[in-house]
C-alpha cells in the first residue's frame, strides 16, 4: 500500500474513532438550540443584528466547563446531579435545585410543543396547529415509554443532523462576512434595558440548568451500558471531555448562524420584532426566499423533537434519583411506572400549557430568562461537588475547570442583578 494510502486509512480511522466518541455531549449540545433557544437567538438578530454574536465566543468556553463538570459527576459517581446531591448534601439543597428548575423545563416543554406546531401549521396551513401539537406530544410519549435507551440514544444523535440547516441558510443570503468577522471579535455592548435582558436570555437558553442534570444522568447511563466493566480513568474521562466539547462547540456555532441569519435577513429589512419561531420563519420567506424559509421551519421541528426528550427526560431523572424509585429508559414501564409516569404528566402539562391562555410566545422568551435567573444557583452546587474530594476522589477541578466555573457563575449573576436592577429602575 502506497504511503497516501496509509495516510488516508489513518484519517478515515481517526474520524471513525472520533465519531464512536459521541455521545451524550453531542445531545446534549444540540438539545441546547431547541424552539425556545432558536426563538432567543431569532430575537436577537432581528432586534440588535450582529451586536450579539460575540456572545458565542463567550459562551463556548462557559458552557463546555460547565457540561464537562457535570459529564465527570457523572461518570465518577455512576449518578445524576440529584442522586449526588441525596448522598452527599443536606436535602434542603435537593428541593431548592428542583423547585428552582421544575416551572421553567415544564413551561420549556409547553412552549417548544407550541412552537413545533405552530411552524408545523406554516408549512402545512390545512392541518390546524393544534393538531401537530398533540400528534408530537403522542409521538415523542410513545417513543419515550417503549424505545430502549440506545435506541432514543440513537435516535436523538441522528436527529442532530438536523441542525445543519441553520449552517446553510447565511450561504442562501447575501451575507456580509467581513462585518460577521468584525461583530464576533469586537463586542458592541449596550447598557439599555432591552439589551440586558437579551444577554440574560441569551446566557439563560445557553447554559440551562436543565442540560446540567441530563449530562450527568446520560453520562452515568452510557457508562453503564457501554463499559460496565471498566473503572473510570484518565482516558476515559479524556473522551468524555472530548465529546462533550464537540458538542457544546457544534451548539455554539449554530447558535451564532440563526442570529447570523436573522440579523443579516431580517434587521437589515427593518423587521425588529420577532415573537415567535413561526414568525422568524415566515418574515425570511420573502425575503430569503422559499427554500430557506422551509430549511429554518424544519429545523424547529427537528430541534423540538430532540430537545423535548432531553427536558422531560432531565425532570423524570431528578424526580427518580430523589425519591430513589427504580429509573431508567432500558427498563420497561412496568419495572419504573414512577419514572415514566413523570414523563408521561410532564409532557401532558406541557401540552395543556397551550390551551390555558399562555403565550407560547412568553413561554419560550421567559424560559430562557427563568434560567438566566436561577443558573448561577446551580452553577455554584456543581462548582461545589466537582471540587469536593470525597466524591469526586483524584478527579476533582483542575484550575482552567475552576477559572471557566467560577467565570460562568460571576458572568450570570451579574447578568442576573442587572436585569433585576433595570426591571425595578426603568
């Protein structure tokens, strides 16, 4: 075999290996850019343009710290972030982490639902809204009680491509790069009212609490159905770190490309007020013309049907681990009713959101503020367990760990009073 021929083995070997490294950091970061985080971003760049893209850089480094504390929780306690916290923390901390995060992934649901329909209906007008809504929530239930957890696994690494779309749709439009280039690496930050919440949102829908308790959990569940026999390691922990940066990496970049393509499409055309996905998506039809009106439309049902799983998944997990019921996707329903009774309820609440007069629109802009708001409490209990010896044992924080950690905690609570200071001023 010639010497290119062997050069080109090792590559397809080294891209083979990487992607059999994927994993639960991948879901994780792709779940990330669901309705409610694609709403936020459309927002931005339809109200500030290119002045938020800067938050991307910002925020990578942020939220892969912060993933890869919760990824090595997992995978050295063989537990979620509640299952610690039940072992290991006065049960005070427990409830407060729940009920801090229970109204804001179940109005997540709600609004992502509502979203999927909605941008549904816009492809397809004949078929009401309210028609996909319930057909997805029946969907996702179904698949949720009777798939495996390797075959949701699977699933939802597959649904990740979907993303791609977003990373298409700037290369359809005239895009000035240089100013993209310019708007990244020179920050344009604003002091108004408006602004502030954005980045709270923004930070919010980026680093959301509830990632932080199925990165654990899916980090301990692949472990045990992928390496049931091999102690944790370096190496180990190495490919953790190495998928959950990918991961938060790819959730980045399409993050950046949706405000991108809002600020480039829409402010650029005057249109400045986008409430809803279904809107961001029918102001680019005229504009950006058909097929990147559909590309964005489909991407919001894809995105919902791999965010949704993750955030009732998340709630079922912590309700689990807290009332220590069996658990588990690889079981059946009749082995952990419980267990997926809270999906099954969640996602049901979620639904009934709709019809009870709140605005989806709300739902997913206040989502992401909810977060924004109690993030920092959470940051700081994983700050606390990632650097406590008698769990984490040889594999506490390292000092970038800790600098990136405490760095996402002080950004987010800043971010957090700010806003609560020009609510109350203003």
């Amino acid at each position: 075999m010639t010497t290119n021929g062997k050069d080109a083995n090792r590559q397809k070997k080294g891209i083979r290996q990487f992607l059999k490294k994927l994993g639960p950091g991948l879901i994780t970061g792709a779940s990330d850019d669901d309705p409610s985080g694609i709403t936020t971003y459309s927002q931005a760049g339809a109200q500030f343009g290119f002045a938020t893209l800067w938050t991307a850089i910002i925020t990578f480094p942020l939220m892969a710290a912060i993933q890869e504390m919760c990824a090595r929780i997992g995978a050295v306690t063989s537990k979620g972030l509640t299952g610690t916290l039940r072992q290991h923390y006065p049960r005070w901390i427990l409830w407060v982490m729940i009920i801090a995060s229970f109204p804001a992934i179940i109005l997540n649901i709600g609004a992502d639902i509502a979203g999927m329909g909605a941008v549904s209906n816009l492809i397809f007008p004949a078929v009401p809204a309210y028609i996909f809504t319930i057909t997805f929530t029946i969907l996702i239930t179904v698949c949720m009680v009777f798939f495996s957890y390797q075959q949701i696994a699977g699933i939802l690494k597959y649904i990740c491509v979907v993303l791609l779309v977003y990373m298409i749709v700037p290369f359809l439009t005239q895009t000035d790069w240089l100013k993209v280039i310019k708007a990244i690496f020179l920050p344009d930050i604003r002091f108004s009212k408006d602004y502030i919440e954005m980045l709270v949102a923004i930070l919010g829908t980026t680093i959301s609490p509830y990632l932080f308790f199925w990165q654990a959990t899916m980090e301990a569940e692949e472990l045990k159905h992928n390496v049931p026999k091999i102690m944790v390691d370096k190496h180990l922990l190495s490919d953790v770190k190495e998928d959950v940066t990918s991961g938060m990496f790819f959730s980045n970049l399409v993050m950046m490309f949706i405000m991108m393509t809002c600020g480039n499409v829409l402010f650029s055309h005057g249109q400045h007020k986008i409430e809803t996905v279904a809107q961001a998506a029918s102001a680019l039809k005229p504009v950006a013309g058909e097929f990147s009106y559909l590309l964005f439309a489909f991407g919001v049902i894809g995105t919902g049907m791999l965010a949704i799983p993750v955030l009732c998944g998340s709630l079922s997990y912590m309700f689990a681990e807290t009332f220590n019921w069996k658990k588990g996707l690889d079981k059946k329903f009749y082995q952990a009713k419980p267990f997926y009774g809270i999906i099954v309820v969640s996602l049901g609440i979620g639904l009934a959101i709709n019809y009870v007069g709140v605005s989806p629109v709300q739902g997913l802009f206040y989502t992401a503020l909810l977060y924004g708001l109690t993030a920092p409490l959470m940051i700081l209990v994983i700050l606390h367990i990632s650097n406590n010896k008698s769990i984490m044992g040889q594999y506490v924080n390292k000092r970038w760990s800790n600098i990136l950690g405490w760095t996402s905690f002080l950004l987010m609570t800043t971010a957090a009073v700010f806003f609560l200071y020009l609510q109350f001023t203003s």
